[in-house]
C-alpha cells in the first residue's frame, strides 16, 4: 500500500466511525431520560454526521472518481465499512450508550487532537473543525459517567458492567495495522502508543471519580478495521441505506 491509499483508507475510517456512531445515536433520539439529553442526544449525533460528511467529502476529493459523501455512506456493503466494532454494539440502556461514546470519544479527542499537526492539510483542517465539538461532547458524557457512577446502587452497577461489556473492544482502537503505520510515518500522524497512555489515564481519572473500576485488559475484540464485523452492523446498515438502495439516484 503506498502513501496515497493509506491517507484514502484512513480519511474513509474516520467517516465510517463517525457515520455509524451517529446512526446509533440517532436511533436513540426519544429514549433518553431527560428531555435536556434528548436534545443533547440529538445535536451530538448531528455533529457527527457533519464529521462524516467532511470525511467522506474529502475521500472523495482522494480518490478522484467522482463519487460523493452519499456514495460512500449508502452505497457500500457491509464489509466495505472500516469502523471500529465498539461503535456498531447495539444501545441497550441508557448507561450502555454513555459507556460506548465515554470509552470512545476519549480516544476520538486525542486521536483529533494529533491530526491537528499532520502533514496533510485538508485531514488537520477536518480535525481542527471536529475536536471542538468532541471535547464538548466528552465533558458532557463524563459527567454522566460521574453522576451514574456515584448515584444510586443500582446506577452504579449498571455503570459498572456497561463499562465492563465495552472494555473489551477498546483494544482495536490502539492496534495499529498497515493504515496507521503508514500515516505516523509518512503524514505525522498519531502514535496509537502515545495515546494509549494518555487515555488510560485520562479513562481511570473519570472512572475513579464515578466510583468505578477499570476493567483489566484480557482478549479484545478486533476486525473492524479490516472490514470484519458483527452482525450488528447489517442490520444497522439495512436499515440506514433503505431509502437509498429502494430508489437509485434520486435526488432528495
């Protein structure tokens, strides 16, 4: 793979992510315990869906033919994503979702905050432009986190093994294939080592103060990034291009 298609291949993996977070996000908009968060819910998930379409505009412009940010949201198949599998678990409850965007976008700030100084300029614009909205996004979930953490028993042991289901698929975030390797080394992209540890211990700093536990790292879930997913992620994605593959084309 030469340095071209690895800039295409994680300008498209940063789509994909922030795509499939937002339709999960979006499929919880009404089910959130407060009418606060559901706007909350609801404008977050629009924020990542204006990510995706910088992204997958900017894919398009890589790749140089022709195709659009509809193309690439609506005309793939499943094993054409390169999301990672922590975003395509289902919502479950309340403190699920929470876990999932919490394990994540802690990664997602420091992942932007990196690409802010990379050598490409249209990706460190694109971050430039997301990581506002992430660390926005991240103080919210946090004190979510916090205040399910430390409330009632039964919010604290639902905090607890939400936390605990989701760890496993934190690994994939940090292991680094030919795309990653290829960008630190010829765009100055992030080093998944350096952000690992700034997100260990910016991870245990909010779980110790929600009363929390960090789970220990064991076997972790990985595949996403190479296009091997759950089958979460067809249904979700049957049910996000319906309208498109029903009728080719059209123009809405």
């Amino acid at each position: 793979m030469n340095k071209e298609l690895a800039l295409l291949a994680y300008v498209t993996r940063l789509g994909d992510n922030a795509l499939i977070l937002a339709q999960r996000m979006v499929q919880a908009v009404t089910l959130c315990p407060e009418l606060e968060e559901e706007l909350a819910n609801a404008n977050f998930g629009l924020d990542y869906i204006g990510q995706a379409r910088l992204f997958y505009s900017y894919a398009g412009k890589l790749e140089g033919k022709g195709h659009s940010e509809d193309d690439f949201a609506f005309l793939r198949d499943a094993h054409e994503y390169r999301n990672v599998l922590l975003l395509e678990q289902p919502n479950g409850h309340f403190g699920d979702m929470m876990a999932r965007e919490f394990l994540f976008e802690s990664f997602y700030l420091l992942q932007l905050d990196a690409l802010q100084s990379c050598d490409d300029t249209g990706l460190a614009e694109i971050a430039a432009r997301a990581v506002k909205e992430i660390r926005y996004h991240l103080r919210h979930v946090s004190q979510w986190i916090v205040r399910l953490g430390d409330g009632t028993d039964e919010s604290h042991a639902r905090m607890q093994q939400a936390i605990n289901d989701h760890w496993p698929y934190t690994g994939e975030l940090f292991s680094a294939d030919a795309v990653d390797v290829l960008l630190r080394s010829d765009f100055n992209g992030p080093d998944l080592d350096v952000i690992r540890e700034q997100w260990q211990a910016n991870v245990a700093a909010v779980l110790s103060e929600a009363t929390l536990g960090k789970p220990d790292d064991g076997w972790m879930a990985s595949g996403g990034k190479q296009g091997r997913h759950s089958e979460h992620l067809g249904y979700l994605l049957a049910e996000m291009q319906f309208l498109q593959r029903s009728h080719p084309g059209a123009n809405w």
